[in-house]
C-alpha cells in the first residue's frame, strides 16, 4: 500500500504512538505525533492546512479523543477522525480497536478517508 497526506496521531502510550507512527509511515503518510492532546492542538495549530486526517485514542487524561474532536473540529470542520480503544467491549462501531495489526490499521485509515471524500 502506498498513500500520502500528514496524519495527527494522539496517543498517550509512548510505545503504541511510536508504532502506530512507525505503521503509518510504512504506508507513505506523514505523521505527526502527540502524546497528550493539549500537544496535538498546539501541532495542529501550526499544520492545519496539511493534516488530512487525526487518528486519536478514546481515552486519554485531562482530555478525550471526542473532546479533542470537537476541538478541532472548530478549526477545521470537515477534517476526519479516526478513533482507537483498547476497550474492547465499550467502544462503539467504527472504532480501531487495539492492539491491531498494520492492514487493520492502513484499512481503517483509508476507510477514514474515503469517507470524508465521498461527502
């Protein structure tokens, strides 16, 4: 698979950003990465116009991924999210769910993506 586009990943997990970074960029994406989504209004703030996609974790402390969303969303309103959860048996539809392999993950972006471009 190869893709393209800068992607906003938020996750509190050192070790699961690094990788979930290191997957995406295996697939031709450019990634920025935020462990705390305080960080990712600051990185997004200063890469707006490129970031094509976030992909963030539900939960996450002083702040969730759907706040997160909203945040962001108010800056720019028709960027799409992509949410992750390790919980297994909370999350809603549609959410990537951890831990996951790379196909799951490129399959989930690209899904996240057609979607927008389809509306």
């Amino acid at each position: 698979m190869q893709a393209g586009g800068t992607i906003l990943v938020v996750e509190d997990n050192a070790g699961i950003l690094e990788l979930t970074a290191r997957m995406l960029r295996l697939a031709g994406y450019t990634v920025l990465e935020a462990n705390h989504p305080v960080d990712a209004l600051t990185i997004f703030d200063q890469h707006a116009a490129e970031i094509v996609l976030v992909l963030t974790d539900v939960r996450m402390p002083r702040m969730n991924g759907q706040d997160l969303a909203l945040k962001l969303r108010a800056r720019k309103p028709e960027l799409p999210f992509l949410f992750m959860s390790g919980d297994k048996e909370g999350s809603p539809p549609g959410v990537l769910l951890k831990p996951f392999r790379m196909p799951q993950l490129w399959d989930a972006v690209a899904n996240a993506l057609k979607a927008t471009a389809a509306v």
